[in-house]
C-alpha cells in the first residue's frame, strides 16, 4: 500500500497511554516504549504538575496528543480558545497528527461530557466534515477521527456507520483513528458483521489502531477499557494490519489500571501481528 500523511507513520510501533499511576514507574525505571497517547485537554492549562509532567516525558518520549471534546457532531463551530490552545499544545509536543471522536456531546454551550453517537445523514456528513477540516487547518497538523462504540441506533440514519465514517473522511480528508474494540463492542450490541465495518473503511487513511478491553453483560458490552483484550478484537486486528498496512497501535486502559508492567506486556502483544520487519518487541 502507498504511505499518505495518514498512513505513513509506520515506524511508531505499539505505544500505551499515559496514565497518573504510572508517572512514578515511567521516570525512574525509564522503560523502552515506542510512544506515549496524551489525553489533550489534561495538558491545556498552560502550566503546573501536568506540564512538569509532560516536559519531563517529552525529553525522553515520542508523544502523540488524543482529544475527548472536540465534539465533531455538535451543531455549534469548533471553539476558538479551546483550538488556540490545542495549536499551542501541538508545537510543543510536536505531535505528528492529532485525533478526536466522530461524535457529539454539547448543546447550547451545555456539556454531556459524554461521546454521543451521531445519525448517519448526509447532512451530517457535510456538517461534520467541514468541522473537521477547520480543526485541520488552524492546528496545521492532520486530524484522525475515531469510530465510536455505541448501544442506541437512530431511525433517521441513511446508511451504516462504516459508510458514514468512509463518507466523512473522504469530505474532510482526513484520517482515521481505528479502534478495533469499538467495532467489536457495535458489532455485537447492534449485530452485524465487524469484518463487514473493517473491510468498507479507506484503509489508506488509518493513520493509527486503538485496541481495549472491555465488559460482557446479559444483553450487551460495555467500552471500559479495564480488562485485556480478548481474542475476537485481536482477531480483528490481526486484519486490519494485513488491510491497512503496519499503523501505530495504542493500548487503551483507564479503569482498575493495572502496574505498568501489566499494562505495557499487553500492549506490545501487538507485535505478534506486526511484520517482522517493523515489529519492536520491547522489555519494560
């Protein structure tokens, strides 16, 4: 597959997320990980511990910024303070490209704090595109938008979420943030194919993988992000590697957060399903 600014991104590997419990661990031990994920918004603020943090990290690590409220559905244009500070926090983190949900989560300047799934309309897709590529242009990086997990459907949709996704990448073009637990976890609370969502994707624009656990209920899954992956979502995976080449491959875990060790073992059984010519397996 020819590399584009989406795809080309081959030699980042398998990185983790950075998360507070292993701040200790991560600067005394100095262990060997591709890149870290940063959640945007934490590091915002201009100052203080989370940019000691971040300044220390950034002399030794690769870091790679993931948004939570750019709320690309929403009906209101993205917010000039918020994308100010987003740009002032690119260049310092040199982040090769920047990536937030395709979703929705505000009305009226009222904040769900919440990713919300969108209708799959084509208004929709015009709308949110047009939000996507003003992001795009004023952080003057590229932007990688990621599939939901979802547990409600909307009656108005006027096609599938595969194909909504492939339609607004394509207006805004832009990349793709794939989260292979995602398309697991809506495959089996809406039943469908999740081979049917990977296959129907523009393969060329993923420019990074999510991969998570996630908890089983009676009646339908929960995106926790507290336990291992499970063998269907590597199975995936393994997939979307063969379809969209070698991509930088990010290990989520938020809740009941194991030690690093754990967390970084877990992560770097991405590999396995890596070529071997970019496959880095790496000790903690």
């Amino acid at each position: 597959m020819p590399a584009s600014r989406f795809n080309g991104n081959t030699e980042y590997g398998v990185g983790i997320g950075l998360r507070i419990p292993h701040y200790r661990h991560i600067f005394e031990q100095k262990p060997v990980v591709d890149w870290f994920e940063i959640i945007s918004e934490n590091y915002m603020l201009g100052g203080g511990r989370p940019m000691a943090v971040l300044d220390r990290l950034l002399e030794q690590y690769r870091v790679v910024q993931h948004g939570v409220s750019m709320y690309f559905g929403n009906p209101e244009r993205p917010n000039r303070d918020h994308l100010k500070k987003l740009k002032t926090l690119c260049k310092r983190t040199n982040t090769p490209w920047l990536s937030d949900h395709l979703c929705w989560g505000s009305v009226n300047g009222r904040y769900s704090h919440d990713l919300l799934p969108m209708p799959y309309t084509w208004d929709a897709v015009k709308k949110t595109a047009a939000k996507i590529r003003e992001v795009q242009d004023y952080c003057e990086r590229p932007v990688a938008v990621e599939n939901l997990s979802s547990y409600v459907e909307f009656h108005i949709s006027e096609m599938t979420e595969w194909e909504f996704l492939s339609e607004v990448v394509e207006a805004a073009d832009c990349g793709i943030l794939l989260d292979v637990n995602n398309i697991y976890v809506s495959s089996v609370n809406h039943a469908f194919d999740p081979m049917d969502y990977l296959n129907n994707v523009p393969h060329h624009r993923v420019a990074q993988i999510h991969i998570a656990g996630h908890t089983k209920h009676p009646t339908h899954i929960l995106d926790t992000h507290d336990h291992p992956v499970i063998q269907p979502v590597w199975n995936i995976y393994a997939e979307a590697i063969k379809l969209c080449g070698p991509t930088a491959t990010l290990l989520e875990w938020d809740d009941k957060i194991p030690s690093f060790d754990e967390v970084h073992a877990e992560a770097l059984k991405a590999t396995q399903f890596l070529p071997k010519t970019h496959a880095k397996v790496r000790a903690a």
